[in-house]
C-alpha cells in the first residue's frame, strides 16, 4: 500500500478514489482503532470514508502499524498543561515527498537560503517541513534554516540576521502569522527583493498580537521589501500541505490549493452530512498512510474543486455536534476493548 500510495504522489499513477478506498480497507485491517470506529462501513465513495475528528488524536493511538515501530513522533502545538494532539509515523518518506512536490509546484522558483520563524522543536511537523525545505534547497551542503524563533520568542537579533542573509542573495522567509507579527513588534528592516519568498502559515490562535491579517501583510511590504508572499494551511494530522497562489508584497493571500494526492470537502457540522457553500472541513490524504486517511477538523471553509477559502474556526452551538461525533467515536473504541 505504501508503494501504491508513493506512486500516486510520484507520478499520478491509479485512480484516486479507487486508493482511497483500498486505503481505507488496509487501514481498517491494520489500525484496530480505526477497526472499531469503521468496522462496519464499507464505503463506496470518498466522500462515505469515516472521518476522524482532530480531537480523538489527543486520546487515541491511530497507527496503521505496530506502534512500537514509530521512528517519528509530532505533536500539536499548546499551552503550557493542554493535551496536545500526536501523530506517529514509521518514516517521513512519503511526507516529505509529498511536502516538498506541492511547495514547489506551488511557489515556483524558490531561494537557496532558508530562515525560519516556525518552532524549531523537534516533535513539530511544521519545523521538520521547514528544516527538509531547507536541506532540499541548499543541495549537498545541505544547510539548517537560519533560526530566528526560538523558545517560543524570537531571538533578539533577528533583524540583523535576517538583513544579512538577504545582502548575499534571495531567501525564504517561513514564518509562522504569530512569530511574524512578533518579529514587526521590534524595530528593524530587511530588504528582500522578489526573488525571495515570505511563507506565512496559522492564525494566531487566540494568541494577543498587534496586526490583523490585512496589517501583518501591509508590514510585510513596508519591513521587508519586495519578496513575493504565500501562505500555507496544514495541521499536525495531515501528511500534506495546502498552499496559495503567491502574490507580491502587501496582497493578501487567497484560497489554498490542495495537491492532487489530497480531497477536501465541506460537512454540515452537526449533521456530518456533505454541503455546498460553506461548512465544516474534512480531509481525505492519501499521504496519511501511516494514520487514518480521512480527518474532521474544526475549520470552517468553502471548496471548489481543489480551492479552498477559509472562513475561521468552528464555535457555539455547532460544535456540539463534532463534540458528539467525537464522542460516539470514543464510545465504539472503548466497547472494542482497544
């Protein structure tokens, strides 16, 4: 199944609602929680897949291998005495083919250099995204990005970092909308001209920060010069990566596009039943060959085709109804005695 799924990724090979499916019966097979969750499913569309909310990643041990056989472990990011969410693979092969296909698709000619404004933890998936983004582009001397975020700050001479960097040639910036907004927070410049790439990934999670979105990508024009700008959706549960069309200095990012290994659609968020418009965001990723294919998030959006426009986090009375899908989820693992 593995080898199915790297072809797909590689080069388009098969049907993806046919992998899909066999994933999903492979995955049944040899994940006995997701057994006890799907057990007596047998869809025949993608759309009919069991999805499993985020949520259940914090208590449940979703592999589709022994888990003792997990060499990498990624957790969710959270304050300080959350339950963070935690996905294990066996490898990162196929993530980081997938990763780096659809990056590079997506933003075209990219930069050499790579400084970072993302966690540089080792159990954070979007550091490792970085970090392989970064041996990738500098080629046999594959070089660690520039790390300007650490311990949760970032570092105290940042800018002057930065502004070196950008003296000996493009670079690309990756930056998570918090760090980024911390970074405009201290005073300083940097002249990136447009063959540089500023990555900007998240919200800011209830965090307190300065700038809305139209200001942190205004402050991307007035500190930072010309470089082309693009955005990035992926969450800890997901092997693959959504990304924007990029746009100069100053735009705003619009829609995500997802890769073609990868399907989204919109779910009413108390029924669970598929909508058009807006609603409730599911994922079926053929990348996730070591988890569970088929994820629920709490992300309100609108697909069309492989677009998708964010529309914020689930809230209120709605969520209730992810709360109970989750809960039936918990229900059925624990009468499976897994």
């Amino acid at each position: 199944m593995r080898d199915r799924v790297r072809a797909f990724v590689e080069a388009g090979e098969g049907d993806f609602t046919d992998l899909a499916l066999a994933l999903f019966r492979w995955q049944r097979e040899n994940n006995a929680t997701y057994r006890a969750l799907a057990d007596d499913v047998e869809p025949t569309t993608v759309e009919e897949i069991p999805a499993v909310p985020v949520a259940l990643f914090q208590s449940l041990v979703l592999t589709s291998f022994p888990v003792e056989d997990a060499r990498v472990v990624f957790r969710t990011s959270g304050t300080t005495g959350a339950v963070r969410g935690v996905t294990r693979l066996r490898d990162t092969t196929v993530y980081d083919l997938g990763a780096w296909r659809h990056f590079q698709a997506s933003a075209g000619l990219l930069p050499e250099r790579v400084a970072s404004l993302c966690p540089d933890d080792p159990d954070s998936s979007l550091g490792h995204m970085v970090a392989h983004f970064s041996a990738t582009l500098s080629g046999p001397s594959a070089l660690p990005p520039l790390a300007l975020f650490r311990a949760g700050a970032v570092v105290p001479d940042a800018w002057r970092q930065l502004a070196a960097a950008a003296m000996l040639g493009p670079v690309l910036l990756a930056a998570t909308a918090f760090a980024l907004d911390a970074l405009f927070s201290h005073p300083g410049q940097a002249t990136l001209g447009p063959g540089s790439l500023v990555m900007v990934t998240g919200g800011f999670k209830g965090r307190a920060v300065r700038l809305d979105a139209p200001g942190l990508y205004a402050a991307v024009r007035d500190r930072l010069g010309t470089p082309r700008v693009i955005g990035e959706y992926g969450m800890t549960e997901l092997s693959s990566q959504l990304w924007t069309d990029p746009v100069p200095a100053g735009a705003v990012p619009g829609a995500f596009v997802a890769p073609p290994w990868l399907r989204v659609y919109a779910v009413d968020p108390v029924t669970g039943a598929p909508v058009q418009g807006e609603g409730l965001l599911r994922f079926v990723d053929l990348a996730n060959v070591d988890t569970v294919l088929a994820i629920e998030t709490m992300d309100l959006g609108v697909v069309e085709g492989q677009r998708v426009t964010l529309r914020g986090r689930l809230a209120g009375a709605e969520a209730r109804g992810c709360s109970l899908r989750a809960e039936d989820f918990l229900e059925a693992v624990k009468k499976a005695g897994v």
